[in-house]
C-alpha cells in the first residue's frame, strides 16, 4: 500500500516509513531461495479528484514472483513514496495473475485503508479467484485501520481461506508480515491412496485398511464404504490442510 494516506504519521514516523522498516526485516529473515513477488500500488499519481481514474489504474509490479533478491527487493521498497489511491480489488487481480499456475500460491496484502476505487470490490474479486478452483490464499493485515477496513480485509481472507491481522505500530506490523509471510511460504507433502469420495452414501468406494488422499470442497460431503467383521472395532484419523 502506497497511497496517499501512509503518510500519516504512527508514533512517530510516518506509516510508509514503519511498512518500509518491516518489510527490511521480512526480507532479511527470509530464507535463502524463497519465491517472493512484489506489487505496489499507489506510486504513480497523487490522491486528487482530477487523477482518479489514472491512480485506480496504478498497480505496477516491480517484481516478478521468482527466486528472493535482498538488495533489489529493499531498494524498491525503499523508493517507493506513498501518494495515490487505494485500488485493492485490481491490486488482489494483478498479483493473482502473477503466481504460477500449479501448487499453493498465497499473497500478502498489507492496506491502512478500504479500496477507494471500487469496483471491482475486493471481497469480490477474492470470491472470483476462489471460484476458479486455484490453491490460493489471500493473507491480509490492516495497519491503524478502522472498522469498515477490517471488515473489508477480514472478508478477502475468509473467503479464500487466509487468514486476517491487525497492526498498529512498528512491532506489530512487524510480526504481522512475518507471521503471514510464514503461512504462504509453507507447503505441505501429502501421502495416500488418490480416491473419490461421493456425495451421497450410495455408490460410496470401498476402501480397505490404509491411507487415502482426497480433495472436499467447501460445504461438501464425501462418502466411503469399508467392511468391519464382526466383533472388529474401526478406527479412523484424518488430516485435513485448509
């Protein structure tokens, strides 16, 4: 977030200057070959009524997702002055379109306020990618943000299953991007029988001692069917990775 309003200052410094000094810090305890991208917005018009229409346009990114650059990653933090609008929703469609196709994706979104420039609303565009299928993840944390911004970026990260922070001063905002940080570089390795559970009991696949692997969909149910002898006790553990 680079709009115009991290100027404000947070005991202190002003907001811009806090984020830069946090992001200085995730990048340094970032391990070596990390995926990392960037995406700015709000660098490349001021906040007036005249410059609107350019600045919801003003999403750049500077950064490609690939392998971490310490020095340049800092250095285009460092540059970057905050002065426009607030375009979260094309900002989340952007950044999107840089992951790669397969396997977990996650973005960190960092905002001190709502989306000034809606539509597309932001809660909206994080339902449009969860809808299309892809292992995303937004992770979002609002800085000295008010009620109607939490409940903005709390509702971009249930949706796709992130998670949603809040931050007030250096400390704060600090762990905040390295906790977040953290949840989207995970992955996990998953072991078992590839199976197709179904929606109803009926037709549900018989399955024999051992360990299965599928895939249940929000509000979905999956069933399957084992034999249990007489006089045997089943039991079952499962491991779910939201």
């Amino acid at each position: 977030d680079a709009s115009g309003s991290m100027r404000e200052a947070v005991g202190g410094a002003t907001k811009m200057a806090v984020a830069k000094q946090a992001v200085r810090s995730l990048v340094d305890q970032m391990p070596d070959g990390a995926r990392l991208g960037l995406a700015l917005y709000g660098t490349g018009t001021g906040n007036s009524a005249a410059e609107k229409a350019a600045g919801c346009d003003d999403v750049t990114v500077p950064h490609k997702v690939g392998p971490l650059d310490r020095a340049a990653f800092a250095a285009t933090v460092d540059s970057a002055q905050p002065r426009g609008y607030t375009p979260i929703g094309k900002a989340l469609r952007v950044a999107a379109a840089q992951l790669p196709t397969e396997g977990p994706r996650a973005i960190v979104l960092v905002s001190d306020g709502v989306d000034t420039c809606a539509p597309p609303d932001p809660c909206e565009v994080a339902r449009e990618l969860a809808q299309q299928g892809v292992d995303l993840r937004i992770h979002a944390v609002g800085f000295g943000v008010d009620g109607r911004a939490q409940q903005q970026l709390s509702c971009v990260a249930q949706i796709t299953g992130g998670t949603y922070a809040d931050a007030t001063d250096a400390a704060s905002l600090s762990r905040a991007l390295n906790r977040a940080t953290v949840r989207a570089q995970r992955s996990y390795e998953v072991a078992g029988r590839p199976i197709d559970g179904t929606p109803q009991p009926a037709g549900a696949p018989r399955v024999t001692p051992g360990a299965y692997l599928d895939r249940v969909g929000r509000d979905e149910h999956n069933h399957y069917a084992i034999d249990v002898p007489a006089a045997s006790t089943l039991y079952a553990s499962a491991t779910m990775i939201a």
